[in-house]
C-alpha cells in the first residue's frame, strides 16, 4: 500500500458515459508519483478518454479525479490553464502544429505559459530537442519528419515545460522496431532524469511490461486488475489472463455474435 | 521571410479593395464629393408628372441647380405637387420662372427644366412655380396628332 | 410511415443542435478581451490565405462575366435603340447582384471549403485537442482569425469584382461593340447611387461573408475526425453556404430594393 503523499493522481469513483454507453462505472485509480503507471485494456475501453479526463478536457459524470489537492472537473478556467502548466501530453498521431516548424512547435507551451526572454527559450527548446535526440531538426517542418521522428518532437514539446506529469497515448502503436526501441527508451531515461509522473496507455503488453512500474488493466468500465508486472503475471482472472497473454479466445469471444454454423451453411445460400 | 510576403500581399490586397471602392464611389456611382451646401425648398405643381421620381434632377439651362425631394398628390388643387431642393447658391430663380418635365434623351429619365423669367423678385423658400408644363404623354400625343390630322 | 416521421423529427432536432452548436462557437470565438498582439499576426495570415489567394478567381470571374454582360446587354438593348444604356446596365447588375452573390459563391467554393478542410484536418490529427491540452483556446486561436478574416476580405473581394466587371464590360462595349465612351460612363454615373446601389451592395457582401465564414469554421470544427467526415464536412460547406447566400440575397434586395 502506498501513502498518500507518494500518489500524485487520486482517482474516485470515476463515472462516464457516452450516450447509452458507460465508459467508465465507478473507477478508483492511483498514480503514484515519479513512477511509471500503464493503463492498459481492449481497444475500446475508454483508455484515451481517461487522460482526457485527467487533462479536464472532459468532465466526469460523478466521481473526483485529484491532482494533489486540485479537484480536476471542479476547476475555473483559470485555474485548469495553470494546473495544464503542469502537465505534458503525447498524442497518438504526435498532433504537431503544421504551420509551425519544430522548434516553434516545442517553443509553443513556453510561449503560453511564461514570458521568458527569447534567448531563454530558444535554450530551452534546444535542450529538449537535444534529449529526444533530434536538435539538427530544428527547423524542419512537421511534414518533413517521418513517423517516428514527429512523434519525439512531439514528446520534446509535451516536456517543455518540464511538467510534473507526463501522459502518453498509445506511444507505440504502428511503430517499426527501432522507432519503438527509441521511444521505450527514451520515456524510462526521462523518467528517472527529470524525476516526473509517466502515465502510459496503451495495449501493447511486451513494450508495456517492460518499463512500467505499476500497471492497471481496464475491461467492461471497471479496473478488473492493478499491481506491478510480476503481481499481474499470477493474477487468477481468465480476462486478465487472455489480455495478458494475447490468446484470442477467451472473455472477449473470438466469434462475433452469429447463428448456429450448420444451420448457417445449410440455410440461406445467398 | 515568409512573413514578409504575407504582410506585402495583405497590404497589397487591402489596398486594391480600397482603391476599388473609391473606383465605385467616383467614376462608376458618380459621387458628388463637393458638397453644394444646403438648399431651399421651391415647389410647382402639375397636372401630370409622367415618370418624374425624387432624386431626379432640377436644372437649368442643362446645369444642375437642384433635385427632386418629394411627390405627393395636394388635395385641393387635385394636382402632382412636386417638392424641390434648389441649391443655396442659386439666388436668381425670378417668381415668373417656368418648371416643365423634359426627358434626357430617347429613353432616359425624367427632370425638371427651370427657364427663369424677367420679374424683379426671386423665389425663396416654400415658393411656389405657377408657370409649368406637365410631362408629355405619348398616348395624349398621338390623340393630338390623329385630331390634327382629321382635321386637315 | 411511422419510421419516417420519426427520422425527420431526429433530422430537425439534429440541426436544430448543429445550430445551437454553431452559435456556440460563433460567441465564444468573437466575444472576448481582445488581445491585439497576438491576434494581428495570426489575422493576417489568414487574410493572406482566404483573400489574397482567392484574387485569381475573383479577378478572372469579375472580369468574364462584366464582358459577358456588356456582351448581352447590347445584344439586348440594341432591339431598342437603346444601347447606351449597356453601362449602366452592366453596372447596376454588377454592383447590386453580381458582385457580391457571384463573389460569395466563388468565396465559398474555393477559400470556404478549405477552411473546413483545414480545420477539420487539424480536429483529425489532434491538433486542437493538443492546444487544449496546452492550454490554449482554439477557438480563440484558430477559429476566431479566419472568422475576422472572412469578414474583412468578403466585401473586398466582392468590390473588386465589381470593378474589374465592369471594366470587362467597357472592353467589350467601348472597344469592342463601339459604343460612345462618353455616353458609356456618364449613363452609368446618372443611374448608379453611391448610397443605394454601391453602399447596399458592400453590406449584402459583409452578410454574405459572414454567413459562408461562420458556416465554413463551423463544419470543419464539428466535423467527424475521419477522412470521409471532412470530405462531408467540405462538401456541407459549399452546398449550405452557397444555398445560404441565395436565399439571404432574396431577403436582402427586397429589404433594400423592394420599395424602389
């Protein structure tokens, strides 16, 4: 069990639909702080929504979502675009600004936020670029990098202001093996420098599992597992298990819903 | 350097639309800039307008010396009364002159011809113009000529 | 019959929404501190984008249809006798209708559909989710510099329609069909107002303006993040808006040209 002062992001009680469908039914999740936390779960399960919500670009239905002592849904307008300051966040396609070369794309967020010197700045831009790796691309447009290379761009960008909490969304899907590599890589080594909160979601097991110090595994709108890596290997739950081990049959059934198959074939013919 | 080219081509283009509307304004709605000043009203009445409208012209010897304001129907007299705007600067409108509705050229509109006359006095504001001619209408025109004609 | 009374009472309410929706956004961009550092710039360059690029059609159009016109009118007017009238004719029609509804449409076709293309793209691949995240309005942003944008350019666009028409129509007439230069312009200055005809036909332009603008920001906004929804979303755009100016272009000349 953790104390409270070591969870940054207290979760309660979450509750979301959208339209007919719950997203989320009374969900209860920690963070802890300077870790690495995966969310994990089926394609569907409201993963993205969730650091929408933590990110107050969404409001709960019910529940609480604290940030140290600030009530996320509760906040006033200026209030959240203080706490924003705070955090940092990569989007699944890198989401760069198109009209804006790099190093104004990483430049962005210290522009909004503080009223530093130029010469600051353009320091600042250029360590962060220097940390994914990319400096010499300073001034190439977004639609010159390739994939892998928007999205560490993107990554200097959510990191700019140095924010205590950092939030990935599905860093690794679609990427070749040495873009993952850099990626995996790169999330761990800032991490333990700058000392923040990485909040991982994703569905991909073997990446996860290997850099993240707590996970939690969503199904159904419920948190039906949480624990480190090696509590989650031996957890007793055929969802966890077919999740786990990416067998494709199990909880989540491998036929679609369909009639009786002989009936089928000898039925209908057209 | 890309920025510069936005600002001299938003430039250029807000020019171009500014300049297009003074191109409207002058050569194509012919805006009279100078401003004549006020004017005094002066009206004559007529036993029929044709297609006078207000805002057509008033002038005199083919010059511009005022508009048309109002039309409207004087109860009593059972007559058009025209109401019209004389610019300030025209003080020698004598109290014989003569108002007749004259067309510019085959098709165009309306106006009203001034010819002034030979009296001492000049007309003032809220005179009234006795000498008129009403407009020519064509029907009433062909029934003249016909009678004409018959008669010969 | 039951299943369609009840999908077009959905299809209404739906608008209904959308127009809620839209209004929503319409405020919430204009109606707010002005901050002119930040906004010029960014101002600019979408009057760069939607009206400085859209000058070669407007131009070209402006200039085909006032030959056009002239073309015509003295086809027409000849019959009568009348042929000195093509300046005006040409002028009038440019300056009350043509300009501005022919300038709107073509405004809607070429920079409308790619501001919804734009902004829906930029919904698609999470851009304006990220300024939120950063903390960053998009509607003040993003929307609100190509909203003044339209505004200003519109009735711009539609002036020098006009102008560049009716010197088509004067190359064709003048020089073309030899009609008295003379007779040509002093004609068109007795019979077009500055302040009926001219003045009515900028404020049909900044209405019409602002209708393709605010419909344009909206379907690209609202629209769904995937490609076949921003292909909806444009296609919505050019249909409604130029439906839009058409109709809003009856109401108009009636309120102004009814009494006339």
């Amino acid at each position: 069990m953790k104390s409270e002062s070591d969870t940054i992001i207290d979760i309660r009680g979450l509750s979301f639909s959208r339209g007919e469908r719950p997203i989320f039914d009374g969900v209860d999740i920690r963070i802890p702080r300077g870790k690495v936390t995966a969310i994990m779960g089926p394609s569907g399960t409201g993963k993205t929504t969730l650091l929408k919500l933590i990110g107050g670009q969404l409001r709960p239905d019910r529940g609480d979502i604290l940030l140290d002592d600030l009530n996320v849904p509760k906040l006033g307008r200026r209030e959240l675009f203080e706490v924003r300051e705070r955090m940092g966040m990569l989007f699944q396609s890198g989401a760069l600004f198109t009209d804006m070369s790099v190093f104004e794309n990483v430049a962005f967020p210290l522009r909004v936020h503080t009223e530093l010197p130029e010469e600051m700045i353009r320091d600042i831009v250029l360590m962060k670029l220097q940390a994914v790796g990319l400096r010499g691309a300073r001034d190439l447009m977004p639609s010159e990098l390739s994939g892998g290379m928007a999205r560490r761009v993107a990554l200097a960008r959510a990191i700019s202001l140095d924010p205590d909490i950092v939030m990935y969304d599905e860093p690794f899907t679609g990427q070749d093996p040495i873009a993952m590599g850099v990626l995996v890589n790169l999330i761990r080594r800032l991490n333990q420098a700058l000392g923040h909160t990485s909040i991982i979601v994703s569905h991909d097991i073997k990446e996860t599992l290997g850099i993240a110090d707590y996970i939690y595994i969503l199904s159904d709108a419920k948190v039906i597992a949480s624990g480190t890596p090696e509590e989650l290997a031996d957890v007793d739950s055929d969802k966890v298990r077919q999740f786990m081990q990416g067998l494709p049959d199990g909880p989540v059934p491998f036929h679609y819903k369909a009639p009786d198959y002989m009936q089928d074939l000898l039925g209908e013919t057209s | 350097m890309r920025m510069r080219t936005v600002e001299i081509g938003v430039g250029a283009f807000m020019l171009a639309g500014i300049a297009a509307l003074i191109v409207l304004a002058l050569n194509v709605s012919g805006l009279n800039l100078s401003e004549q000043g006020g004017g005094y009203k002066v009206y004559a009445r007529f036993e029929n307008i044709g297609g006078l409208t207000p805002r057509a012209k008033v002038s005199m010897s083919g010059v511009q010396i005022g508009q048309v304001t109002n039309i409207r129907i004087d109860t009593r007299m059972l007559m058009a009364e025209v109401e019209m705007e004389i610019f300030d600067d025209v003080d020698y409108l004598t109290t014989d002159s003569s108002a007749s509705i004259l067309t510019a050229g085959l098709l165009g509109e309306q106006y009203i011809g001034i010819v002034p006359g030979a009296d001492e006095e000049v007309l003032g504001e809220g005179d009234y113009i006795e000498d008129t001619q009403s407009a020519l209408v064509l029907e009433e025109l062909i029934g003249k000529f016909l009678f004409n004609k018959v008669g010969e | 019959m039951l299943n369609m009374l009840q999908r077009l009472g959905h299809r209404t309410l739906s608008r209904l929404a959308a127009l809620g929706r839209a209004s929503q956004i319409l405020f919430q961009s204009l109606v707010a501190r002005p901050q002119p550092l930040v906004m010029l710039p960014l101002v600019l360059k979408q009057i760069w984008f939607v009206g400085v690029l859209s000058l070669v059609i407007i131009v070209v159009s402006g200039g085909f249809i006032g030959m056009v016109l002239g073309l015509q009118g003295y086809t027409i007017l000849v019959d009568y006798g009348s042929e000195q009238a093509v300046g005006q004719m040409v002028a009038l029609s440019l300056v009350r209708e043509l300009a501005p509804v022919v300038a709107a449409l073509l405004f809607a076709g070429r920079a409308g559909s790619a501001l919804t293309a734009e902004i829906g793209l930029m919904k698609a691949t999470e851009q304006l989710a990220s300024l939120e995240m950063i903390g960053v309005d998009p509607l003040r942003r993003i929307i609100a510099p190509r909203l003044w944008a339209g505004f200003v350019c519109m009735p711009l666009l539609a002036m020098i329609f006009a102008v560049v028409g009716i010197w088509g129509g004067s190359l064709v007439a003048v020089d073309w069909l030899g009609i008295y230069e003379g007779s040509f312009w002093a004609n068109m200055q007795q019979s077009v107002s500055f302040y009926d005809d001219v003045v009515n036909g900028i404020i049909k332009a900044v209405c019409f303006g602002i209708v393709v603008t605010w419909i344009a920001v909206f379907q690209g906004y609202d629209c769904i993040p995937t490609s076949e929804g921003i292909s909806q979303a444009t296609t919505r755009t050019v249909v409604y808006s130029s439906l839009a100016v058409l109709g809003l272009d009856f109401v108009l000349t009636a309120l102004m040209f009814g009494e006339l």
